[in-house]
C-alpha cells in the first residue's frame, strides 16, 4: 500500500489538506507532504485533488 503525488500536476491548492481525516497532510512551501505514520489510505485525498495528482495504491 502505498500514496503518491505527482508533484508536476500538484497546485498546491490545499483541497486535500482540508478534508484528510486523519490530519495527515500538510501543505509545505515545496508541497504536500504525508504522514504515512497517520495516513490511512482512505483515499478521500485522491478523490478531491482537482488535477488528480495524488494517487492512492492499496
């Protein structure tokens, strides 16, 4: 399992920030980073990012 983004499509608009429920990303001056200690795989990150740059393996 794994969680990835693409950091080229990224706009670091936040949106995927705002809905983890998890509190396990946060948006950094080079870009979200994710806590994989905190980070479910729940996948809601994927499904709200609007140039679909995360993508989540399960």
């Amino acid at each position: 399992m794994a969680w990835d983004i693409n950091r080229d499509k990224c706009l670091r608009c936040g949106a995927c920030v705002s809905v983890c429920p998890e509190l396990a990303l946060d948006l950094k001056e080079g870009g979200i980073k994710n806590d994989a200690e905190k980070c479910t795989l729940c996948g809601i990150c994927q499904k709200v990012c609007p140039p679909h740059a995360i993508e989540v393996k399960k």
